[in-house]
C-alpha cells in the first residue's frame, strides 16, 4: 500500500513539473600544450568533463596546436582538430566521438541534429558506431570493442516487453536461465552451470549481487530480478570476466545500467498497461518516473516507482484454485547526482523491490496440461533493500573511481516436502531415532507402528525456509589513458558477505494447503555462512601500431568462507540432528590471468584472439550425516581460449559478431543428494571441457526494414570417466552438461515509418529456438528428465508521436504448450515449466 501511494504521489508530481531547457554550454577555462593529438584530447575531456571517444589509429601520429583562454566545447574541439582530418560527433549519451571528417560536417555534431528522416529504425540495435558501453569498467565504443558483448537499449527492451530475468533470456539465446521449485532462477552463460558461487556475475548499475546461499551453500541459485523500468541499456558480456569482475563471472557478466539524474532540465515518464492470458488471470503494470534539477547543471533527483501483477495459469483442482503462479512485484529507486565542478562526480542511489509469488510456477504434466496436484501451497516472497555510491574524480592522469555497496535481502522460499517425509516412511535409521535406538538395532512390530502413525501426523509437509543475506562490498580503481600508446587500469574490491537461513519442516493444513500457523514443527535448524573477499586487479593495453593493441590482466585474490549451524528440533525422520558440531572455515588465494591480441585493420573491423581465466572458492557443507571426505568441496577454475570479431559492411548495412571458444574446467561444483534424499550437498566432479561459437548479424536492409539474427552453439560435456558419492553417481566421458540446449537461436525483423507528421509507426516479429537438454548428466540418475527442443513467436506493433507512444503486443503468438524447462527428484516427482500463454498486451507510456 505504501508503494502504491507513492506511485500515486510520484504521478502526480509528473504533470507539475516545470519545462526547462537544456541550457547552452558555457565556455570552459582550457590550458592544453601542443603535443601528441591523443594527450591533447584526453586532457580537454578532464578539463571539459565531457567524455571524449575515439579509435588510437585515428590519431596516432597526429599532433594537436596548443588551446589556452575560454573556449566553448565547440571552439576548443575546431582548434584542436584543425588540421587533422578529423571532426567531433555528439552521441546521445552526451559523449563526443572523434570520426573522420566530412567536408559537409561541422565541427560539431550532435545525432540530435540529425533529424528523423532518413534514419535507421531503432528497434534492432546493431552495433553501430555510437553506442556507448561501460562492460570494460571505463567508456568505450560497442564497435571498437574487443569482445564477445550485445548491448540491448532502452526502445529494443520496451519493445520486446523485456521487464526482468525472464524476458531477457527469451531475447538474449546465449543467456540460459534455469528455474527451481521455488520461484528461483540460475543464469548461465557458455554452458558453465554450476552449483555454489554465481558463475554469471550479476550487477545493477555498479551493484554486484549474489543471493542467499540457503541450506545448499548455492547462492547461484536464487538470482536478484529486479522491475527494468527506466533502463539505459543492459550489458550481456559472455566469456570468463576473471579480471575485472572476479569470482562470480566464470560464465560471464550480465549488467544493468538505469537512467541517471540530469541537472539541465526537469522530465518524467509515465507507462501502464494491462495484458490477458489464454487459460489465465489478467495483468497489469504502472510506472512513473519523475526527474528534477535541484540546482542548475550541478544537482538533480531522479524518482522511479512501479507496481506489477502477472497473472497465473497453473490450476490446483485439490484446493478449488485456477489461475496460480501469478506474482506481484512492486518497488522503486531513488538517485541523486552532484557535479560540483568538470572534475568530480558524486552519485547515490536506493532500490527496494517486493516480490510476492502465490504459489508453485511449475506442474506435473501426467495430471494434465497446467495442473498441479501439490499436496501443500508454496507462496514466495522476497524483499531487497540496496544503497550504493559512486565516485569519479578527474585529472589530467585519468579517472579515479570509488563506489560502495550495502544490500540485505531477504528471501522466503516454501517447498513441499511431502515426498520426502512420506518416503521416509519405511526407513529403518527414521524408526530407530524415533525409538531412541542406537545404531545396530532394530525397531520391533510395535516400535514401527508407532513411527509410521507419527509420519503420518507429519503430513502434508512443506518445507519453510526464510533466508536473509547481507553484503558489503567496494571498490577503488584508476584508469588512465594519458600515458603514449597506453591504456591502463588498476583497482581493488573488497566484500563480506553474511548469511542465515531457518530450514523448518512443519505441517500444513490439509484442507487449505497452507502453512499452518502457529507453526507446528517437524524439525527445525538454522545455518550461518560469511565470506570475505579481497582483490588486487588491473588490465594494461598497449598500442603495438595503429593497428595492433595487446592487452593484459591480472587479478590476485583471496577469499575466506566459514558455516556453522544449529539445531532447534531434531527431525527424528530425516535426521537433521546429525550434523557435526562447531564452526568450519576455508580459505583459499589465487589469481586470475587475461591476454589478448586486438587486431584493427579498418574502423569497421576489429579481431582478438584472448585467453582467460576463472574460479569460485569452495567451502564446506553443514549436511546431516556426510563423511568427512564429502564435508568439504574445492575451488572449482577454468580457462577460456577465444577467437572473435567485429565486422561492419557499411555500404551493405551488414554488421556481424562472432566468437569460437574452447573451456577448460576443473574440478567443477555440482550437487549430491544423501542417500536419503532429504538433503543436497555440494561435491567436485571433476572435469568439463565447453566448445562453442556464437555469431550476431544485423542487416539494415532500408531506412524502414531491419533484420537480426542470433545463435549460440554450446558443447558442454564430462571429459573423462568419473565415479562420485551420493546420488549423483557415475558420470561417463561426452554425458552432456545439463541444463544446456547445444543449439539457441532467435531471429528479429523490426519495421519503422516515421511519417512527415512526426508520427512514428513500427511493428516487429521476434521468434526464438533452442534444443532439447537434459536434467542430469546421464540416464542412471533417478532424478534425470529430458526437456524437448522449443521454438515460440511474439508479434509487436506500436505508434508514437510527440511524447506519448501506444503499443500492442502479442506474446507466445503460436500458443506453443512444449516446456520451457522438465526437471525430476530422485522421489519420482516431475517438475514441468511452461510458457505462458498466448498473451494480448496493451501499454501506454507518455513523456514529459
């Protein structure tokens, strides 16, 4: 309710503010020596505050005349570019690109001035020449950049109806998102999925963020989706990041960059919209976002509030219920930007976010299509408070940038837990703790009959389990580009991290399905863990020729893990008091190592070969009745050998992407159940090797007609004969990673008529495929399942003139019913993910 008000309050806000224009730059004081070109333009972009892009063959061997007194950036930039064949072009993010010059062109440029006419429709973003992108921790060009990278902008994501994890992974083939029985969701990139730390690193603005680690000591398993409402663009960086973003980055990193506050004029932003759904509820979604200048040019404030409701489609015949697995998802952010002066910036910003599912997203398909026969009902919930600021302070060295982080989340996750109970029924280890027998026993007629009629009591059973994780975390790092032909940065990052989970077996009502309250125990115990990092990295990148860069980075790191835990009531049938007693600690210091060779030839065509490294620390598990050899599990580390490039055919309107990996991965982290199936674990299996390609085409074949093309190739498999403990079992060179489709792929045609009205027609056609992949490694696992390979179509059409813009979109078009996702327990349960439904969607946005 109090998100609503302010949602409402926000709204209302919108329509008083006042129009202020952007006002006119001011001329600058500049004190610039004649010298080298590249010195002089990175000097006038400290001394101007404006970023400052360009290609290092551009200006190698240029020299620039001095600049003195107080120019405008327009005359500063004429009388240093003077002479050298170049000009400047103002990018939309307010960043100046140097480009060859045009005889036709002014000295400045601005895409603003461009006009409507004659440009490309934006709705497939290509890697054109300015977009702008932060992935490598400083500004630089999407088509310079030498790296597996797709940058998705603000229109492609409202077009595409892109508002969390879900979405994107429909929009994005090489990013895999796998669900679990709880309303959580584990990304993977180039086939590295793995159990314990994230192997995709996951950040919001400058925010890393892991989840709680739960019972299971998997904090990759429950990934952060936060409401995408006033998003710039979002980063998906595929291969190992080990340098620059560590541990939590052996796949690669997913990045989202929200708008931030302007202090040159006052704006705001209103969408809403509402959806219905074949065999489900109706949605709806609301967003307002308000921005206001404090103080001219120097401070602003920018609001952002959103309420959204997805409807369910899964029935629940047991409980009288239709239309479950919906979820409500409300919250906001709050950022405050200060410029006191061209060579600092401060930014500070909140988010809170409140999620709400109503019960289990998944069902068994031998009751029927989008039924589930649960025993219990599983409402979710999770609530995600997280500050951070960041600093950037200029010289005529470079850049130094301080940022710090605080997030608690809180997570409630309930999962039946009626098969395990009930299965442990006829256990002969359940009835002597019951009896208060020792080990070598045996339970008489009576003592059974006793047990069993106590199991009984105990059902249905569901598994409550309320988690909270709270992170510190910062970093300090220097980048500079004033040095002749050099590129370099240095930092270094720190975190601790503490987490608690209560794992609570009670009854629920059998009527209602519902937890029953006060909570009638079956067994409860609580966990601790920490982690504490720290790490020293840098990358250095030197101009060999005009054409030639070799880059390399380092990263050195430690990391400390402790876990204790208690028990409040014993489970007498799964046996949860026998853990072993005490606080348990690891720790473990490494380092990560990247090279790189970047080949230039032209500014349309950019080459790497690059090896890299990563790793995730291990720990220990605090699982009842493990052996000492499975109490604890290694570090798990691999290398990446790639080979891409960056193609543009800017007379064919052609731009191609593509990438050939091969991974080498030891020791890999992965999950055992115990022999009772009641708990998870997790172990090393020992080697994976990943090959793969991935290939990104746009083809802008008018002025009003785009096509996009992407795929992913990924062959994740066992290297080598493996026996392990547990459930897991044998594992047998070439079993198939699981989770992973070897083949993704979605195919985009954008259509967009800007009219001499100022009216803006457009309409587009995404479909999207992927393989058939496996749950577990092999058939011989009891919890294997096979999902079938998939395809689906969303259709899209949508009008915009001046500020306000209406779209229509149909999602799922061709009603597909084939799973998205089949998973299995060792208890004979299945666990089916579907698509949702054909969904008709409706939004309205207007800015002011």
């Amino acid at each position: 309710m109090l998100l609503r008000c302010a949602l409402a309050l926000q709204i209302g806000l919108l329509f008083a503010l006042p129009q202020i224009g952007a006002a006119r730059t001011p001329a600058a004081p500049y004190t610039i020596a004649a010298g080298p070109l590249r010195l002089a333009l990175v000097l006038f972009a400290r001394q101007s505050g404006v970023q400052i892009l360009f290609a290092p063959e551009l200006v190698a061997g240029k020299q620039a005349p001095p600049l003195t007194g107080r120019h405008t950036i327009d005359e500063a930039l004429t009388r240093l570019l003077a002479g050298s064949g170049l000009s400047a072009r103002k990018l939309d993010s307010g960043a100046i690109l140097i480009v060859p010059a045009s005889p036709a062109a002014p000295p400045l440029v601005s895409t603003h001035d461009q006009g409507p006419q004659g440009a490309p429709p934006q709705g497939l973003e290509s890697p054109r020449p300015d977009i702008l992108v932060t992935a490598f921790k400083y500004p630089t060009l999407l088509a310079q950049s030498a790296a597996d990278l797709t940058v998705i902008g603000a229109q492609l994501q409202r077009q595409r109806g892109i508002d969390g994890l879900a979405t994107l992974a429909q929009a994005t083939p090489s990013l895999n998102i796998a669900q679990n029985n709880s309303a959580a969701s584990r990304l993977t990139l180039r086939g590295v999925y793995g159990r314990g730390e994230p192997t995709v690193g996951v950040y919001y603005g400058d925010s890393p963020v892991s989840g709680p680690s739960g019972t299971t000591f998997d904090p990759g398993g429950i990934a952060l989706d936060l409401e995408l409402v006033d998003l710039a663009r979002i980063e998906v960086l595929r291969g190992p990041q080990g340098t620059l973003y560590g541990a939590s980055s052996m796949g690669g990193t997913l990045r989202f960059l929200f708008n931030t506050p302007d202090a040159t004029e006052a704006s705001g932003e209103i969408r809403g919209g509402a959806s219905i759904t074949r065999h489900g509820s109706p949605g709806h979604h609301l967003s307002a976002m308000v921005n206001l200048p404090l103080a001219s040019d120097t401070l602003a404030l920018r609001a952002v509030a959103y309420d959204r409701t997805t409807g369910g489609y899964i029935d629940h015949p047991r409980f009288a219920l239709a239309d479950q697995g919906g979820a409500e998802r409300q919250g906001g952010r709050l950022a405050l930007a200060w410029t006191p002066g061209p060579d600092l910036d401060l930014k500070v910003s909140f988010f809170h976010q409140e999620t709400r599912s109503d019960g289990a997203q998944f069902f068994d398909d031998r009751g029927g299509a989008r039924t589930n026969d649960l025993a219990v009902r599983t409402p979710n919930a999770n609530t995600l408070n997280l500050a951070n600021a960041a600093l950037d302070w200029r010289s005529d060295w470079g850049t130094l940038t301080a940022l710090a982080t605080f997030y608690r989340w809180k997570v409630l996750r309930q999962s039946d837990f009626s098969d395990v109970i009930a299965g442990l029924v006829d256990n002969p280890a359940s009835c002597l703790r019951h009896a208060g027998l020792g080990q070598g026993a045996s339970c008489t007629q009576t003592q059974w009959e006793a047990y069993r009629a106590f199991v009984a009591t105990r059902l249905p059973a569901i598994l409550y389990q309320p988690m909270w994780v709270t992170s510190a975390n910062g970093e300090v790092r220097f980048h500079t580009e004033a040095l002749a032909r050099t590129s370099l940065t240095l930092g270094l990052f720190a975190e601790t991290r503490r987490d608690r989970v209560d794992s609570i077996t009670a009854r629920t009502d059998a009527a209602s399905g519902l937890l029953v309250r006060p909570l009638d125990v079956t067994g409860a115990r609580a966990i601790w863990t920490g982690l504490n990092q720290t790490a020293l990295f840098g990358e250095a990148s030197y101009d060999l020729s005009p054409r030639v860069r070799l880059t390399a980075g380092l990263r050195l790191f430690h990391y400390g893990k402790t876990a204790r835990g208690d028990i409040f009531t014993p489970n007498l049938i799964t046996g949860t008091a026998d853990i072993a007693p005490g606080r348990f600690s690891t720790r473990e210091s490494g380092s990560n190592l990247k090279l790189q060779a970047t080949w230039r030839p032209s500014p349309d065509l950019v080459a790497y070969l690059q090896m890299a490294d990563g790793f995730r620390p291990g720990g220990v598990n605090i699982t009842p009745s493990l052996s000492e050899e499975n109490r604890s599990y290694a570090a798990d580390s691999l290398r990446s050998y790639e080979v891409g490039l960056r193609l543009g055919l800017p007379r064919s309107g052609i731009e191609l992407q593509g990438a050939l990996y091969h991974i080498g991965w030891s020791d890999m982290i992965y999950n055992a159940s115990s022999p009772n199936s009641a708990f998870v674990y997790n172990t090393n299996i020992g080697s994976i090797v990943i090959d793969g390609a991935e290939v990104n085409a746009h083809w802008q074949a008018s002025d009003e007609l785009a096509l996009a093309l992407s795929a992913s190739w990924t062959d994740a498999r066992v290297a080598r004969d493996q026996e392990r403990a547990g459930t897991l079992g044998q594992l047998f060179a070439g079993d198939r990673v699981p989770m992973i489709p070897r083949l993704a792929a979605s195919l985009g045609l954008a259509y967009e008529r800007r009219l001499a009205s100022g009216t803006t027609l457009w309409g587009r056609l995404d479909a999207v495929a992927s393989s058939g992949f496996a749950s577990q490694f092999n058939t011989l696992q009891s919890s294997y399942a096979r999902t079938a390979a998939r395809a689906s179509l969303d259709l899209a059409a949508g009008v915009e003139r001046g500020g306000w813009d209406l779209s229509l979109s149909l999602r799922n078009a061709l009603d597909t019913h084939r799973p998205e996702q089949v998973l299995a327990t060792s208890l004979g349960a299945r666990q089916v993910f579907a698509p949702r439904p054909r969904t008709l969607a409706l939004e309205l946005g207007v800015t002011f």
